[in-house]
C-alpha cells in the first residue's frame, strides 16, 4: 500500500509539473481532494487572516505555484499527496471552472444545454476533465479584469463553478473515489474563453460602494477606500487592518456592512469577509 501510495505521489508531481508548464499554478491534494498540507495557524490561540504572507506552507490555494522548484518544495513536505490543485482566477488563463455534479437528481449537463439555447451560447472545445462520479469539469478562460466568484448552484441545480479563491482537481490525480482524467482529444486544447454570455451569468451583479460609504465619516471612509485599492494577495490583510481600525475608533459596528460591501467588491465572498472583521472584533476587544 505504501509503495502504491508512492507510486501516486510521483505521478501526481509529475501531472502538477506538466500543468505548471501550461501556466496552471498548482497545490498538492490528498486523497480527501483537500489541500495536503495543514494550515500552519491552526493551534494558534486567535489566529489572524493569512494567505501565505507568513512564508510558511500550508495556505491551501494561495501556495499555488507554476515554479517547479516550489511545486517540488510543496510534493516533498506532503508526501502522502495523491492528486494536485490547479488554482483558478489567476493570469494567465484565469482560469474559470464548471462542475457539473452527478450526486444531485438534477441533470446538470442538460441544465446546462438548457441555459446556452436560453442565454444564446455554446461552450467551445476545451479541456475537459472527468471525475470518479461520473461528472465532468470544464475548463474556460476568464478575462483578467474581471472577478468570477465560486458558487454552488445558483447558475443551475447541480452545477458548481470555480473561479477566483477556488481550484479543479487536476487531471492524473487519485482521490479515495477513483482517478480523474483528461476526456479523450481534450488534454492537448488550451482552456477556452468564456462565452460572453455565460461570463455575465457567473458575475455578480454589479455593486455600488457610494450608498454604502453614505453614513460613515471620513475616516470610515478612508478605510473603505483602503480595502477596495487591495490588489489580489492582501484583500484579507487589508480588511483586517481596516476592521481593527475600525473598532480601535470606535465605529467598528456602523462600518461592518461598508467593509463587507468592499471586500466583495475585491473578490472576498461575504463569508471570508464577515469572519475576518468578526476576528478584527475579537482581537481588539470588541463583540462581533
């Protein structure tokens, strides 16, 4: 079992290697499909949002990487991975996931042909991948100045989407479940683009900040301001270093929605967001 498990973490590096080489950032998995390697914060008594800037392994997909001596770096400090990540959202391919399931009772290949003959699209040839289950993920490219979130389901029952924040499994990986694979005459194409149609379907609606920023003062606004200009990397951090602003002044309540609707702006999905300024409560004091 050992020497099969080794066997799988070779092949896995080789597959994560190969895909680096295509500009597809990388992170080993387990068995499990979960990132190999475990957060370096997670027996620290009140850990603080980091996506990597600590230098340590461990950051899920923000260790996503196309240099080959890293990706070596990450095999070697999770020798029981059997499968890699590829990272979504990031340049050059921005690269955008759909995931049509089979565990719901939904069809989701014919919810999808439903939506390009109502929305007037048609998926090009492109990678595809086909899971354990049965299922399939298919590989578009995204513009790179737009922010495509993850969602499970709301485009249609059963179909999931990767975008910025999230990962595929890669082709040649082994889970508990089976192996995935590239489907025949896919593994040579180049992610496609993104119909334009479907790219507006997986964007959020557009958001406007100005209402939001209306009740808060100068100073509020100043730190909405400061989470919005977050560059890819530093939208937690920067949230964080605004929340504790924020209640160290005493304006942290009236300044949690005007944060959130920030952060999203950046990327952030409302989840992320409201737990890391609940954090930024907690670390100064405060009750979020």
């Amino acid at each position: 079992m050992a020497t099969t498990d080794r066997q799988a973490t070779t092949l896995a590096l080789a597959h994560a290697l190969s895909a680096a080489e295509r500009g597809l950032a990388v992170i080993p998995l387990s068995r499990t499909k979960l990132p190999a390697l475990r957060s370096p914060h997670r027996d620290d008594p009140a850990p603080s949002p980091c996506h990597g800037e600590c230098g340590r392994f461990g950051h899920g997909v923000y260790d996503a990487s196309t240099d080959p001596a890293r990706i070596r770096e990450l095999f070697a400090a999770a020798p029981w991975a059997t499968g890699y990540g590829i990272a979504c959202g990031l340049p050059p391919h921005h690269l955008i996931g759909v995931d049509l399931d089979t565990k719901s009772e939904a069809d989701s290949s014919a919810a999808l042909r439903e939506l390009a003959l109502r929305h007037l699209f048609t998926i090009p040839p492109t990678v595809v991948v086909l899971t354990p289950s049965g299922g399939r993920h298919l590989w578009l490219s995204g513009p790179p100045d737009r922010v495509v979130p993850n969602s499970a389901g709301r485009l249609a029952p059963g179909i999931d989407i990767r975008g910025a924040g999230g990962y595929l499994v890669g082709p040649g990986s082994r889970t508990r479940h089976g192996a995935y694979t590239a489907a025949p005459g896919t593994a040579h194409l180049a992610p496609a683009a993104c119909p334009p149609a479907l790219l507006r379907l997986l964007l959020p609606p557009p958001r406007t900040h100005q209402s939001a920023l209306a009740p808060v003062g100068g100073h509020g606004q100043g730190l909405v301001q400061f989470v919005l200009a977050a560059h890819e990397g530093q939208r937690n951090t920067r949230l964080f270093w605004a929340a504790c602003r924020a209640y160290e002044d005493g304006i942290g309540p009236a300044l949690v929605d005007p944060l959130v609707e920030a952060a999203l702006n950046t990327g952030l999905s409302e989840r992320e967001a409201r737990a890391t300024i609940a954090s930024a409560a907690r670390m100064t004091g405060h009750h979020p």
